[in-house]
C-alpha cells in the first residue's frame, strides 16, 4: 500500500517534471551538442592532496559554451574540491585548467569572478540584514560624484531581478523574502558580473517544486544567452529536466562524462557508487551472517512521516535485536527522519509508536529517556567533545541519572567507563586522555559507549564507520552486529551500500524524502536497491511491513 | 504604511522618541531646563562621549568591540595637553595621532593576527591607561593658555559649543561614509556575514582595519576636547567611557553581532544617556530627594535596560530597520 501510495507521488513528480522540460527539447539537444567541440572550461588532470590524503587524482573535467553541465558523486567524492580547485579557493597540486581559450591561474574567488566564473554555494551566501541592491551590487557600487547613486544601483537591481521575473521591493532586507526569492537575487548577483561561467552547487536543496521551475527557466534562459552552468545536484530526475551533459566523480576521480541522453538513471548511479550492476561474491564487511531467530517483536514503527520536503512520507519500523538499515542517496532524506525520530526536529505529519506506545517526542531527552541513543553523521561538531576526556565525553549523557541529587557519584562513573574502553576495545592512554587525540574509529567508539551506558533499547547508528580506516572499519561493523545479537534494536544509515546490504537485516530505501521500498535480507541485493534509489521502484518489491 | 512597517519604523526611532519624551518631561518639570546654559553645557560636556559613541558605533556595526576608547582618550588628553604649549593645532594633532596609534594597533592585532577584538582591545585598554599614566607622571598635566588650546573645548563658534560643532562636523561625515560610500556599505555586510563578504569579493580585512583605525582616532579627538575643555590633561579619565558608547550604540538600534546599524540613532542615543544624566542632576538640585552617585548609576542601568527591552520588543514584531534610500 505504501508502496503504490509512494510510486504514484513519484510518477506525479515525474509528469511535472516532463511537462516543464517539454518545450524546447530540439533546441537544448543542437546547442548541447553543437558545443561539445568547443570547450569554454576544461581541466586535465587535476590533483589536489589535503595533508597527503588525495582528495582529487586525475580528475578531468570539461565544459562547453552554453551548456549545462551537470556534476555528481557521493559525499567525498571530490566535486566541492574540483569546483574550490576552479574558483581559486584551493590551489591544485598538479594538471591544468583552461578558461576561455586561455591558461587559468587565479588563486582567489575574487579573481575568478572578475574573470567570468560565478559560483552560487548550497547555503546562500549573502548578508541577510541588507536591502537585496545591497546584496547585488556589494563590491560593484554605482557612482556619482564619489558618493553611492542608490537611485540607479536600485534600478539596476530592479532590472536584473525582472529578466528572471522576479517583482520585488529592492529597498527590503533580504531576509524578508523566502528562500527562492533569495536564489534568484544570488544568482543575479552572480550574474550581474558579467559570468561565462555560473556554478550552482545544490541550488535545488532548499526550494520547493514551482521555485525550482522557476530556477529551472533561468538556467534555460542563461543557456539561450550563451552562459555556461555547472549544476551540482543529487537529485537525478532534475538532471534530465535541464542538463546536456554529466560528469560522475567517485574517490577524486571523473569516472564517467556522458551526454544525459545516453545514460539512464541506473547507470548514474552505478557509476555514483562504483557497483558493477552484477553483485560481487564474499563478504566485503565485517557483518557476518546473522542469527536471524534472535529478532523480536517491532520496537519502533514510524507510519507517513514527514517535515517538509526534505522528509515527505517515510515508514518504517525496527525490530528488537536486528539491525535496519536506511539506504539512499545523498539528500533522501534519511538523516532527517532519524532526527524525527530521535525529537531534534518535529514531523508536521505521521506517527511513531515506540514500544507499543505512541511515541512523540519533543526534544532529545524525550528520545533518550525512552530509550534511544542517536551517533551523529557528523562526529566532530554533534558528536565528541574534543577537549574533554573519554570519561567525560562517555558519561555526557549519563550525568543526568548518575547525579540523582546533583553530586555525581565518581565510583560509578569510574566502572562504567572502565567497562566500556574494556568492552567496546578504545585504545586510549586511559580514561583521562583527551579525545582530541584519539583516532576516528576510537572516537566513534566512546560515542558508542556513550549511548550503551544509557542502556539503549534502540540505537541509531548515522554513518557510524565514515572517516574511519579500514581495519577499525571492521571492528565497528562486529561491534554493531554483537550489540543487535544481544537484542538492541538498531536504525543504521549508511552511504556505503555494502555495509547497508550486508549489515541490514532490512533494508529501507529512500528516495526524494519518500520511503520507496523495503526489502529482506535475502531480497536486499545491490542491484534491486540501487534499481530502488535510482528510480524508486525495484524488480523485486518486497510487501508491506509485518 | 502597513503595520509591521509602522512598527520596525518604530522600533529604529523609538530612541529619538525615548528622547524627545525625556527632554518634554524635563522642560515640564525644571525651571532651566531649557536654557542656553543649560542646553550649551550638556552639549559642550557630552560631545566627547558623541565622537567615542560614533567610532564605537563603527566597529559595532562590523561584529566588533572596541574596548580601549576610554583610556585612548586619557591617553590622547595627557599627550594634547604635553603638545599644547607649541600651539593649539600641534596639540589637537598631537592628540589625535595618539588616538590613531592605538587605533593602529588594535587593526592590526584584529586583522593581521586574528586576535578576538574583545582581547585586543581590552589589552590595548590597559596598554593606553598605562601609558597615559606614565607620560603624565601619575597626575593632570596642565594645559597651555597661551597657545589657545583651551578654545576648542571653551569657546563658542555663532552662539554654540566648537566641541558640539566638532560633534556634528563628524556625525555628518559618519552618515555620508556609511551611507553613500562603498566602504560604509562593506562595514554592514561584514558586520551581516563576513564570511559572504568575502566570497563577493570585498575587502572585509581593510573595512575592520579602517574602523578600528577611526575608532582611536575619534577617541584621541574626544580626549583633545577633555584636556582643552578642563584645561588639563587627565590620565586617569576615560574610565566606563567605553561602556557608555557601547550602551550609547545599543540604545541607538545597532545590533552587537554587527551588520544593522545607525549613525544618527547613535547620536539620540548618546543625548539620551547624557540627559538622562543632566535630570537627574536637576532633581537632585529640587531637593526633594538626594541622589547619590551611586543611586544614579542604578537609575540610569534601569533606564537602560527599558529602552533596550522596549527595543528588542518592538523590532522583533516588526523587522530589522534597514535605511531607505
């Protein structure tokens, strides 16, 4: 039923989307590949290392005049590096890059701008206080005898606004308007100095369907009048709508450009995650085969949540002592349900039943004192506190029900955390040892060991083993299985499809915000869950939940 | 108008209507509160704190605090005084120049070497106190008579305060800088989103340079006008003076992160504060009740707080106050 209610949204979405894409298809085909021959921007070769690490090897990278370029890849993929490494933001290490006809050296922003490449970042990055000519003509102030003409610069910014048909009272601050009004002035700002070449990084991220049509004919219109983009986006269907051409990236490399015509959205996302379609033999994980009879009853079920358009209508539940996994591409949505989940943010639809009651949790120690223990995605500012100690940091959450009176009782939190760098293997000096200086995968250990001195009946693992050397890997991997053989109920998120498909004993996939299949252990292979994230539906659908 | 308009317009001017309401009940109540020599000598007086408010208001606007303007100040009336004898031109540069040496130092500190400008300026605060001290031997250093010195912070120019003139000679300058040129301008979007200033390509650095640079600069102005109006330099003055722009500044609508400011609402603020002071006063003088020092001190904190309070509420219904033009 899910099912059906989810692929009919999805087909809604795609029917908007064709009916926008429609008018002049015959028209972006012949610039699109009239261009091809003539590159406005092309980079060979591109290498960039951060303290050794590379984070670009031989990326390659071209684009042609008048065509919209889309560029994709998973998280730390290289995409943000190759378009700081374009914009002067980082200096590269090695290749070379030609702009325009000519070698391009610039080691600033400022100097890219002035040569032609305007970039618009995910976060618009503008000054919210001030009035929206502000904002467009910052740096680039009209005159008149040495002093500021504000009649004229409101004018311009008028004017640039109305080619994208945007109405709006220029003399207004910024932060007045909504999100898209916001875009387009960013984007007018862009520009407004006279670019070649426009980058847009997830411009999509923060707008709903009718401003992204809206985006949408900008871009075409930037396209007619010979402007290049870049367009950075995760959500696949939008490429189709408005791009000529894409480059995949995986692990600092350009593994893939082809024309959006030539390639379906499978083949994106193979090449995204770097899966023959074919599924490997033997276990890439540390998840070993699981005893399966140890799975007890539903814990948590979650029915249609959704917030905004991140999270739109996501269902489903986690059973004691097994380990359910959310699969999907960047932006699907599945942090922000595990925020749901855990009260950091409120659904404005659906409900949750934890533990046979209903569940509605307004703030995290609504979750915790429920029983639920949340690792962030991102360990280093949600997660650790670098400066304080592995006991300190182990029992942040605890303190609230050691110190019953408001004294702490340092003997039990001494066994506690004593157990745990015992029990979880945290190779540290000592409990007294700065986190700062221990390693990923022995940080992401005392953030364990944080949530199970709670005594947790259900865990949610976000990336639990990102930014984490191999072998360190692995022990994460065996700890989480022994934890979910011991009865916790776990909810782990992962972009690496292997540990999703190998850990899971389900597997739920997002899409869009939308929880668009659910598969078995047995169902769960790459292709069926990559067939789910790239089109929302599978060749082997699993029914409704139990 | 629409409402919320009518109430953002509200909550940038609720200063000057703060202000206008204070001076209506003093003129109400006290025989000379509107008198020449009254109006004169509050002006006179608290045009010190005005050139101070108005570089403070300066490096406010930009996410920034400048905590040595006091003792910047003292420091530029110990060294104007020392000048005076070789005329009164030499003492006014003198003067200032010490004001913008430690206007240099804090810029630098702020913007080569990254250091917080609470830190710095607060070092530099003790820094210039110390200094003061030192150049005047722990007592006033007398002015020289002859030179003249002692007519800018005296004398009348067609029936009104030279330091007033100064005051208002300044204020125009700060409200053309901010409003009608590209740095003025730069020191909101610093102040809005330094970080977005930067990726648009301006110079954030050499803006919060040129503020801090101001704000010593005006605060010397203000200590030439301390030594010419007392006739000596005070090294111990400039004490709280910084915490009186601060409040001058926020009084006036200017946001401490930075980014929404006002150079006219900073001079209501200033008046607000130095009339509030001057009633206090002429209630003391009615007799009725005797206020110390102290009491005044707790009266004005109060006072304060309800117009921040009145502020804060105000705005919040409506929006941020920007400046139409």
């Amino acid at each position: 039923m899910i099912l059906r209610l989810a692929s009919a949204l999805i087909g809604r979405w795609l029917f908007f989307g064709i009916s926008i894409a429609m008018p002049e298809p015959s028209d972006a085909f012949r610039i699109g590949f009239a261009m091809n021959t003539d590159n406005l921007l092309s980079m060979t070769a591109i290498d960039k290392r951060f303290a050794g690490i590379p984070a670009l090897s031989g990326a390659s990278f071209a684009v042609g005049r008048g065509e919209v370029h889309a560029l994709i890849g998973q998280n730390g993929a290289g995409k943000s590096t190759l378009i700081k490494v374009l914009t002067g933001y980082y200096k590269r290490d090695a290749g070379e890059v030609v702009f325009d006809g000519k070698p391009f050296e610039v080691s600033s922003p400022q100097q890219a701008q002035a040569s032609g490449i305007s970039t618009i970042y995910q976060e618009i990055n503008l000054v919210p206080y001030r009035s929206i000519t502000e904002n467009i003509c910052l740096g680039r102030e009209a005159r008149r005898c040495g002093l500021l003409d504000w009649k004229r610069m409101h004018q311009e910014a008028e004017a640039l606004l109305q080619r994208f048909n945007v109405r709006a009272d220029v003399r207004r601050p910024l932060m007045e308007f909504n999100t898209a009004t916001q875009q387009m002035v960013a984007i007018a700002r862009a520009i407004g100095f006279s670019a070649k070449l426009v980058i847009m990084d997830e411009p999509t991220s923060s707008l709903d369907e009718r401003e992204v049509a809206v985006l949408f004919n900008v871009i075409r219109q930037l396209k007619q009048e010979g402007v290049s983009v870049v367009f950075v986006s995760h959500k696949l269907d939008e490429l189709y709508e408005v791009c000529d051409r894409v480059t995949i990236m995986r692990d600092g490399r350009t593994v893939k450009t082809a024309a959006m015509n030539e390639i379906d959205k499978i083949g994106l996302v193979s090449a995204m995650l770097g899966r023959a379609i074919e599924r490997a033999e033997g276990h890439a994980t540390a998840f070993s085969d699981r005893d399966e009879k140890k799975i007890g009853k539903v814990l948590l079920s979650a029915e249609n949540l959704a917030i905004n358009q991140i999270v739109q209508d996501v269902s489903f539940n986690v059973r004691s002592g097994e380990i359910a996994g959310f699969a999907g591409l960047l932006g699907a949505g599945r942090t922000e349900t595990a925020r749901l989940v855990f009260g950091i943010d409120r659904p404005r639809a659906g409900t949750m039943i934890f533990n046979g009651q209903t569940f509605d949790p307004n703030k995290p120690s609504d979750a915790i004192a429920a029983g639920m223990g949340f690792c962030t995605e991102d360990r280093k500012s949600e997660g650790i506190v670098p400066d304080m100690s592995v006991a300190e940091n182990m029992m942040l959450a605890l303190m609230p029900k050691l110190s019953k009176s408001g004294v702490i009782d340092e003997k039990a939190q001494r066994d506690i955390v004593e157990r745990f760098i015992r029990q979880l293997g945290i190779k540290c000096s000592g409990p007294d040892q700065k986190v700062r200086e221990l390693s990923g995968g022995n940080q992401q250990k005392v953030l364990l060991g944080r949530w199970l001195a709670m005594n947790p009946r259900l865990l949610i693992l976000d990336e639990p083993t990102r930014g984490i050397d191999v072998g360190a890997k692995a022990e994460i991997q065996a700890l989480i299985k022994t934890l979910a053989d011991q009865g916790l109920a776990v909810l782990m998120i992962s972009s690496e499809l292997e540990e999703v498909i190998e850990g899971a004993d389900r597997v739920f996939v997002l899409r869009e915000g939308i929880s668009v299949a659910e598969f078995d252990r047995d169902e769960a292979t790459e292709d069926a869950v990559m067939s789910a994230m790239a089109h929302g539906s599978a060749p082997t659908v699993a029914g409704a939940a139990p | 108008m629409t409402r919320p308009r009518l109430i953002s317009l509200l909550g940038s001017y609720g200063v000057v209507l703060a202000l206008l309401l204070l001076i209506l009940f003093g003129w109400a109540r006290y025989d000379y509160f509107v008198g020449l020599f009254n109006i004169t000598s509050v002006l006179r007086y608290n045009s010190m704190f005005a050139l101070v408010a108005l570089g403070m208001c300066f490096v406010i606007m930009t996410g920034g605090i400048d905590l040595s303007v006091g003792s910047t100040a003292a420091l530029g009336s110990v060294v104007a005084a020392l000048a005076s004898p070789q005329g009164a031109w030499i003492g006014l540069g003198a003067g200032v120049g010490a004001g913008l040496c430690v206007g240099l130092i804090n810029a630098i500190l702020v913007t080569r070497l990254k250091i917080m400008p609470f830190v710095a300026t607060l070092a530099m605060m003790l820094a210039a106190s110390g200094t003061a001290l030192l150049l005047a031997d722990n007592q006033s250093v007398s002015v020289s008579y002859e030179s003249g010195f002692t007519s800018i912070g005296q004398d009348n120019f067609i029936g009104f305060p030279i330091p007033a003139w100064i005051a208002i000679m300044t204020y125009v300058v700060g409200w053309v800088v901010l409003n009608f040129t590209s740095t003025g301008r730069g020191v909101l979007a610093v102040g809005g989103n330094e970080d977005a200033t930067r990726l648009m390509g301006l110079p954030a650095d050499r803006i919060k340079f040129l503020v801090y640079l101001a704000s010593g600069g005006l605060a010397g102005l203000a200590g030439v006008i301390l030594a010419s109006q007392f006739g000596a330099g005070q090294p111990i003055e400039g004490v709280g003076w910084e915490l009186f722009a601060i409040a001058a500044v926020v009084v006036g609508g200017t946001l401490l992160t930075g980014g929404v400011g006002s150079v006219g609402a900073t001079l209501a603020g200033v008046l607000l504060l130095g009339i509030l002071f001057n009633v206090l006063n002429f209630e003391n003088g009615k007799g009725w009740i005797s206020l110390s020092a102290y009491w005044q001190s707790v009266i004005r904190g109060l006072f304060l707080l309800v117009v921040v309070i009145l502020q804060a509420k105000l705005s919040s219904r409506g929006s941020v106050a920007v400046r139409d033009y």
